[in-house]
C-alpha cells in the first residue's frame, strides 16, 4: 500500500530584543534561576503589559524577508491554560489576527540518502505571530521536587506556522535549516538551539495516495536538526504500522526520545477552542503603519535566496554551491570578500571555501565567524594560484602554514621557497634533463606506449622540488616527446 506523508512545522523563534516583550526585564541566557523574573513576569497583581516594539520590527523583518502579508492591525489575545511556569494562568499570544500572514519560503532540499539530486520547494507560510515564552520546570531540583524558574516567563517569540506542505523529512529537515539561517541572516534571532532560541513543533500524519489528510499528531519541542528526522522517521512508520495493523491514530502532542529513538505520546492534543482565547484588555490593538514597514524593509540585508540566484546566474554557480554559500551570513561574506581578490574566479573561491577551509573548520570544531584564516587572508593565497606563483598543492602548504600559524601569503611563499617555476626556459631545461636520463622511455613512448606520459610527468614535477607549472610543464613535455 502506498502512504503519503504530510508534515507542517511550527517554529518558535526566540526574537533578539534585549528585554522581554512586555516588561524591561533582561533576556540575557545562564542567569541564577528567577533573578530576571520581575513583576510583570511573576504576574503581581496591578501590573501591566507594555509592547516591546523591537519585538514588533523583528515581526515585521520577518515578513518582508518571506514576503509575507503584514498586518496593518493585529490583537493580542489571552490563551488560557495551566501550568506551573505560567504564573498568569495564560499566555499572551495572538490568534485571530497576527501580525504576519501568509507567505512563502523557497528551499533545497537536500535528500538524506541514496543519489538522488537536490532540488527547489516552496514552502507556504500560514502566519507568524507575535508571543511571550512560559517559564521552565527543574526537575529534580531537589529531592523528589520540582523546582521553577521563571526567568524565561515573557522572553519574546516569533511562532512561524507553516502549511502541511512538506511530504518527508529530508524536506522538513531543509525548511528550519533554510528558516534557521533567515532568522539569524536578518538579524532577529540568534539561532541557538541548545540554549531554546530557535525549537520546532512537528506535525505529522499520514494518508492513502489520494485520500483525505490523516489524523496528526504534534512532536514538540524538538531543538535539533539530527532529532527532527530521526524523530520523523519514527513516527511516520510507527503510524503507518498502526493504522496497517487496522489501529486508529489518535491526535496527540508527543515528545521525542533521543536516547531509545523513538516517540512517546504526552497529552491529547488540544484544539484551539480548548484554549479560550479572547483579547487581552490590557494590551491595545496593534496599529502598523506603511510608513513603519518602509524604515524596517531599510534595514534588511540581501536576503539568501536573492544572493543564491544571483551566484547562479551572475558568477556561474551551481545552485548547490550556490546554497552551500549562503547558508549562513557569515559564510557568503567571507566567500564576497574572498572573491574581491580574485573576481574572475568564483568557482575557485567556492571551491576553497567548501573544500580546505569547511574542512578544517570541521576538524576544529569551529564556525565560520571562528576561522583563524581571514577572508583577507584566503584571498591572498588564491591570488598566487591565478597569477600562477603557486600551484595548487604549494597553496596547500601555504593554507595549512597559515592556519597554524597565521602570517601573509607572500611572505609564506617566500619563506618556504614555494614560488612555482613558470620559466619556460627552465621548465625546458627539466623536462630536457629528465628525457636523458631515460632515453628508454622516451623510445617506448614514441612506438605508442602513451600511458607513459604519466611518469615524464611524475619525474619532471619531481626534478622541480613540485614547483613547475603543471600546465606549462605537461605541454613541454607534450612537444618533446613528440620529437
């Protein structure tokens, strides 16, 4: 039997205000419990909600960068339910009008497995709401207790609801990465998953090829890419098995276990009626002028997807480079200040960028913003490899000295004698030396054995310490063999 699968994710996106969204208490990360709980946050009696409006202009930043539907009025609302870490009893959120509506998202998907090719989506976008953040449970905080902080209670967030548009993981898993970079590309979130700035709700069913949508059930609460598709993976055969064994599929909110791999129902799911929603009457509407759009729309940088088309159609890119290269901010500054130095050869800084310098950043641990090696600096080895002073395992030898320990590439060069001899005079007087020393060869090669050319090769690079041009050199000896 053939089953579709039908996934949507809500993203909650810790918004980069230094203040909460209705108070002026911090948001700073890895404070003592409750020390940045204030009145507003402990829900004291006579307190009031005031608006953050860096929160609102990180909404409104999001919603030009999707381009989205941005609501000139929008409400806040009261969604009512209990929990410990809730002091009010609700959470101040919005629901029949947000402040961004429908928009739009285009990814590459990158396949998690097997050959096949990456390739563009669109993702739709049903709205993204302004919120404040609960509190946090300690378990275990003392013995046989539950301990509760409130320090997150009121922390802003941006909820973004997608449609069910995406059909697996490997497309669920390319959406909050490609969301992930946006965010943190226009500055409105910082993209710490471990810390709880950027968490992803998965809902997911399944369905006959054809037929109605299925019964979803809600994966809370997952904070890393890796979890997400193992998470996905499980769930979506546990409820195919389910409903093939003649089970029904119940809606629910479950939470993943990293440790066993599997999903674990926690609650039934609530729909929003189970809320009781109704405008908060503390809180005035939310009036967002066109005026205010145009200064924050001001403010946005090129927006990734813009600059992938533009490498692809300006530099010669593929699309997958082209998507490698952006897909954080400061990835594509590097690769633009790198390809400053040499303009005329995208491919090459592309190539470098992906290849030595992702590697070693991968071997130490490090990002991009962490590189020992400057753009500045990468730039100045490639520009030695296109005006032929080194060849490409010299550069090598300069990259690998540079990162260790730091230094110009000039004066690298120099030091370590890696200059490549380009002389055609010398690179003739190599190759001559090296015939003489096998005249045998040479006769064999000339009756037809041509796969000897490989060894004048390896012998003449040899007699050159490895700095001959390889271009010039493999064309001497082209002419000489000949006869």
């Amino acid at each position: 039997m053939t089953w579709e699968i039908v996934i949507g994710l809500e993203v909650h996106t810790q918004l980069s205000t230094n203040t909460k969204i209705f108070s002026g208490a911090s948001t700073a990360f890895g404070s003592e419990p409750n020390t940045q709980a204030d009145a507003v946050s402990l829900a004291l009696p006579g307190v009031f909600p005031v608006l953050n409006k860096g929160a609102v202009e990180r909404a409104i930043k999001f919603g030009l960068a999707t381009g989205s539907y941005i609501a000139p009025h929008s409400v806040f609302a009261r969604k009512n339910y209990f929990y410990p870490d809730l002091p009010k009893g609700y959470q101040i959120s919005q629901m029949d009008l947000p402040v961004v509506g429908q928009g739009a998202l285009t990814i590459l998907v990158e396949p998690l497995s097997g050959n096949a090719k990456p390739y563009e989506k669109t993702v739709r976008i049903t709205r993204a709401h302004l919120e404040e953040d609960a509190g946090k449970s300690v378990h275990g905080a003392a013995q046989g207790m539950t301990g509760v902080d409130l320090n997150r209670a009121g922390t802003p967030l941006l909820e973004i609801v997608s449609e069910p548009d995406m059909c697996s993981a490997a497309e669920a898993v390319s959406y909050a990465k490609a969301l992930h970079t946006l965010v943190r590309w226009i500055g409105i979130c910082d993209g710490n998953m471990q810390e709880g700035s950027f968490r992803c709700d998965v809902n997911v069913s399944v369905r006959k090829s054809g037929a109605p949508l299925g019964t979803r059930r809600e994966i809370k609460n997952l904070n890393s890419f890796k979890f997400m598709q193992q998470a996905i993976d499980y769930e979506v055969q546990w409820q195919i098995d389910t409903l093939e064994s003649g089970g029904k599929i119940q809606q629910a909110t479950i939470l993943f276990n990293p440790d066993t791999g599997e999903t674990r129902a926690m609650r039934s799911k609530e729909d929003a009626h189970d809320y009781r929603y109704f405008p908060d009457p503390d809180l005035l509407p939310l009036e967002i002028s066109p005026e205010w759009i145009e200064q924050v729309r001001a403010t946005l940088p090129e927006l990734p997807h813009t600059k992938q088309v533009r490498y692809v159609n300006e530099l010669g890119l593929s699309a997958y480079d082209a998507s490698m290269l952006t897909s954080s901010r400061e990835m594509a500054d590097f690769f633009e200040t790198v390809l400053s130095a040499v303009p005329n050869d995208a491919k090459m800084c592309a190539n470098w960028i992906m290849g030595e310098v992702n590697a070693q950043l991968n071997r130490d641990g490090l990002d991009m913003s962490q590189s020992p090696i400057t753009a500045q600096q990468l730039g100045g080895i490639l520009k030695r490899i296109a005006d032929d002073t080194l060849s490409n395992s010299g550069a090598k030898d300069v990259f690998r000295t540079m990162w260790a320990e730091g230094g110009d590439a000039d004066a690298i060069i120099e030091a370590k004698g890696l200059k490549q001899v380009s002389d055609s005079g010398a690179i003739e007087a190599i190759v001559d030396g090296v015939m003489a020393a096998n005249a045998e060869k040479v006769a064999e090669y000339r009756s037809g054995k041509d796969k000897l050319f490989g060894f004048f090769v390896g012998a003449a690079m040899k007699a050159s310490q490895g700095k001959a041009n390889p271009a010039q050199l493999n064309e001497v000896l082209k002419q000489k063999l000949a006869g």
